[in-house]
C-alpha cells in the first residue's frame, strides 16, 4: 500500500493526534460539489452508447438517472457517501494552497503491506473502546484511488477497466444490473471518479458507503464552522489494540512561520508522554520498528556524503544501535536509550564527511530533517515561501 499524504492545517494535526479520529466528508460537499453527479454520469453515458440493447441495460440507465435527480434534490439524504482523501504526493504546491496553508503540516501515514490489507483497521466508534477485544479482519484498511475521467475516447477505456473492477460490468463488458443495483456497486465506482481538472491531486480515497465499511461508523456529525451544515463520520483507526492513524513523517509546510512551527513540533514530538498509555495517539513503535524507521532516517544522510546508496556504510550504523536493540523491553529509560543510540548513529555519520561542501549539504539536510524520540520524522518543505 506505501505512503499516503493528508494535509491540514496545525490545530487539525493535533486534534488528530489526541483524538485519533479523522473526519471522512460527505461527498456532496467536497471541494467539486457536482463530482459524485460527474461520476454517475460516467456510468450512465457508457451503460447508453455501449450496451443499451442488452437485457436489463435500460434499467440500469433509469436507475441511475434517478440517481442523480435525487441528488441534485436532496443531496443523497438516502444514499449517503462519505471519504477520507488522501494524496499520493508530498510537498506539492498546489495542496498546500488549498489545505494548509501558512505553514500548515502534511501528515505521511504508512499503512504497510500485507496480502489482503493492512494492520491498520477501522475501530467502531460506536462501541466504547476495549483493547482486549479489538481484532483486525472485518474493517481493514482498503483506499480507493481516484479515476480521472474526461470524455476523450482513451479515458472511456480506463472507465471500462473501473467498471470492471467494481463488477458493473463483467468481463466481456455486458453489464452486470444485479450488482450495480441490488449490491449498489454504483456508490463505490461513482465515488472514485473525478473530473479531469482535478487530476493533479492524485488523490487516494477511503471510502465508506452502506456496502463498503459504512456500519462500523453509523454516528453522522455536523461541521458548521463555515456556516454551512456539513455531514461527516468521524472515523478512527487502529493498530495492535492501540487507537492511532499510522503517521510515518510529519511535514510543516511553505510559510512565513515555518520555523516556529517545525521547532514546536520538535519540542512535542520529543517530549510528549511516549508510553503506550499516552493521551496522544502515535503510532506505538517496536523495537524493531523503530530500527527500521532510524534506517531508513540515515539511508538518507548516506545518499548525502556517499552521493547515492552505501549499504556497506548503513550496515555499519545499524550494527552502532544493534546492541541496544537486543535487550528487553522493560527498561524505565527504554525510549531514551533506543533515542540515543539514534542519534549517536547520526552523529557518527556526521563525523565522516570527508569535505566541508558535504558537512554543509549534511547540516542542512539535518536541520530541514529530524529524527524524533516517537520514531515520527519532522520535515520542512522544500518549496519557498511564494504566497
């Protein structure tokens, strides 16, 4: 699955960080208000010009425009549609104009890999929260990427291959009217389609609709600090019995206070409460995950001196934390320790530039990069401040 990136704004950073929760927005009030109607439309116009003469196509088609009407009247009072949107990219202009600006923040989670999803699953928020009794399975985390559709000939076969992969169409592209109606797979292709204006959002979605996860979060909120009314599901996630969303790095963006802002979160991230019964909710990281994430931490200072990978020279950082790391858990200074012997990895890197045109390079990778006490890395965009 990899990395995703969310964007927002500081004070929306650390509410996610002590709530845990994430807010998935009613589609008929995002940013394109008409993309879930752009969507149906999709669907209907390529059921219309390629398989109306099938049994059951003019059905379809009825149904769907229905759909829109009653979304255009009531919007979608009765089939609601709810997304968290994530974008694939980090540091991009664009998002930052739009989501967090002045110094705003981009959050990287890490869901992982796994055959079937993540270990990352949806908790039900409808039930109290008990540790003991929360197992992975039914709820995994699954995005969605977005489709962006244009009416050109060539996008109507990525339409098709969409289609297909939500069962609409089978196969041999004859529709498949039980699944796009009984099963509703309607609200989940419509959901991923945009319009091609927005592409350069690369955007990833989870979605949650009656068929796809939308009974683990029944509770529906109103958001009307814009004064608008706005539907959403506040949405948390989990991972090994731990309420947290998987924040790998964390971003502060372009901005005349960037500074400020990167050295108050560096204050947090090294000081805030790292026990597993902390009131934040930060990714609990094992011995071994922590070892893995200072890796990849130093992986980039060795691009830096080396000009490029050296896994001779990460092996031998690694080794520098090795005898720490094979000890027991149950040390009173146990984060502190495992901190330390981070950064006296990175302090050993340090010494080695061989050129003072690299110490520069390195300090001020150093000083635009942090690795923290939580495993979090804290990063400063690399785009000037231009708005």
């Amino acid at each position: 699955m990899g990395s995703v990136f969310y964007y927002r704004s500081v004070r929306s950073a650390f509410k996610i960080m002590r709530e845990g929760a994430l807010r998935a927005g009613h589609i008929a009030y995002m940013n394109d208000s008409q993309e879930y109607v752009n969507g149906l439309r999709n669907i209907e116009t390529h059921l219309r010009e390629n398989n109306l003469e099938e049994p059951g196509c003019p059905d379809a088609i009825a149904f769907l425009d229905g759909e829109i009407s009653l979304f255009r009247q009531e919007r979608m009072r009765n089939s609601d549609v709810f997304c968290i949107s994530f974008c694939k990219e980090a540091d991009h202009l664009d998002l930052w104009v739009r989501y967090a600006k002045e110094s705003g923040v981009c959050l990287e989670m890490d869901f992982g890999e796994t055959g079937r999803g993540s270990a990352y699953f949806i908790h039900d928020i409808d039930k109290p929260f008990d540790a003991k009794k929360c197992e992975a399975g039914k709820h995994d985390i699954k995005l969605s990427d977005i489709s962006y559709i244009s009416t050109k000939k060539p996008e109507q076969e990525k339409l098709k291959r969409l289609l297909k992969k939500h069962a609409i169409l089978n196969e041999d592209c004859t529709v498949n009217t039980d699944e796009l109606i009984k099963n509703a797979k309607y609200l989940n292709a419509a959901s991923v389609i945009k319009r091609k204006d927005f592409e350069i959002e690369k955007e990833t979605r989870l979605i949650f609709t009656k068929n796809l996860l939308y009974d683990v979060t029944k509770e529906i909120k109103y958001d009307y600090e814009t004064g608008i009314p706005k539907p959403y599901l506040e949405v948390k996630c989990m991972k090994n019995k731990r309420l947290c969303w998987p924040i790998k790095s964390i971003m502060i963006g372009p901005g005349i206070k960037q500074d400020i802002v990167f050295a108050g979160f560096a204050h947090f991230l090294n000081n805030v409460d790292d026990c597993p019964g902390s009131e934040y909710c930060l990714p609990f990281l094992s011995n071994a995950g922590f070892a893995k994430r200072a890796g990849e931490f130093l992986d980039e200072i060795i691009v830096k001196i080396h000009n490029g990978p050296d896994p001779a020279c990460l092996e031998e950082c690694k080794s520098k934390m090795a005898s720490f790391f094979q000890k027991t858990d149950d040390e009173n200074d146990y984060f502190e320790k495992r901190y330390e012997a981070a950064k006296c990895a990175i302090a050993h890197l340090k010494s080695s530039c061989n050129s003072n045109n690299i110490c520069e390079d390195v300090e001020k990778h150093l000083s635009e990069n942090l690795f923290t006490k939580q495993g979090v890395i804290l990063r400063k965009s690399a785009i000037p401040y231009i708005y």
